[in-house]
C-alpha cells in the first residue's frame, strides 16, 4: 500500500489510487481534476451547433462552453459578417447505393432537402469544381441528374478525399472556422 502524497491540511492517511499517473487517493485526484478543469476545460460535445461554425465540438469551462474549432463562446451571436459566411463545397452523398455530387455554399440547409444516407466527404470549391467532377465520372452519370453509379474510379476519388478526415461535417467546420479567422 502506498501512502497519498498530498500534504494540503497535514499528510493524508489515505491510500493512493494504484491506477492513477500520481501518487494520489482518489478525492485529492478529484481536486487536481477540478482545479486543472478550470484553466483548461474539458471538451465534449457542445449542447447545440457552434453559431459562427457549425461545429458539434466544445470545451466547458466554469464561466461557460466555447466551440473547440473557432472559439465562438456560445451564447454569444455571431457578427453580421460571420453569419452570412460562405464556405463553397462539393458534397458527395450516398443515397440507395448511387452517389450525388453536388455543390452548394451551405451544406447543412442543401443537405436538409435531399434524400440521402450518408455524406461521402466534402471537397473545396464551387461550380466550376462540381462540373469538373461530373465530366470526370460521366460515363456513370444517370442522365439528366447529378447521381452517379457507383463504380472504382469514383470511390477512389473519395477516399482520396475522405484520407485523414473523420467526419466530413468537422472538415467543413475547419474551413468555416479558417474563414472566420480572415474576417
């Protein structure tokens, strides 16, 4: 048995945790775990999507949350600037085994009025981008749509794009936050 180490009010008698990185019981690693918590934060999943944007991500802190991409306090709204914000992504959804590409300066509001399963991945840029990527798959394009059959050249062209990102929607937020920060 190892003896706590911390000495606040007089030696503590307790027994330090075996687990713990620190020769401390359990209530002294709960004081260290509240006092670090107050100057760093714990991130967790913030209870609404950050404003200026979008993210999912946070870090609570005593006074209050702060988005974990771009450090908007929530609460807080966004600049006349920041909320018009445009960030122009191609989208690649899956929906009954066809892929959509498509593009919008708003994926979330875009997103909410199509039918889909899954987004794909997300990749900069406008128009000129989305009309790139219909000529370079046409020869699996179902006429007269934005869907395409799957097929390899396509999912390789994905997973390129999906290489390091785990969630297309914290991607995005990245590149709104990066926007933001230009304002």
């Amino acid at each position: 048995m190892t003896q706590c180490v911390a000495d606040d009010r007089g030696p503590c008698r307790s027994e330090a945790d075996p687990a713990a990185p620190l020769g401390l019981c359990r209530e002294h690693l709960l004081v260290a775990h509240d006092w670090v918590v107050q100057t760093v934060g714990v991130t967790d999943r913030l209870p609404s999507p950050c404003l200026a944007c979008g993210s999912r991500l946070g870090v609570r802190y005593p006074s209050g949350w702060l988005c974990a991409i771009c450090e908007w306090k929530v609460g807080d709204l966004p600049d006349q600037d920041a909320s018009t914000l445009r960030v122009d992504v191609v989208y690649y959804i899956l929906f009954r085994g066809r892929i959509k590409i498509g593009t919008s300066g708003n994926p979330r509001s875009r997103l909410a009025s199509l039918p889909w399963e899954e987004v794909l991945a997300f990749e900069r840029g406008d128009r000129l981008v989305e009309q790139r990527r219909h000529l370079q798959f046409a020869s699996h394009r179902i006429p007269r749509t934005e869907w395409f059959e799957r097929h390899d050249a396509l999912l390789q062209h994905i997973d390129e794009l999906q290489a390091g990102v785990d969630d297309p929607w914290a991607q995005y937020a990245l590149w709104v936050s990066r926007r933001v920060a230009l304002l």
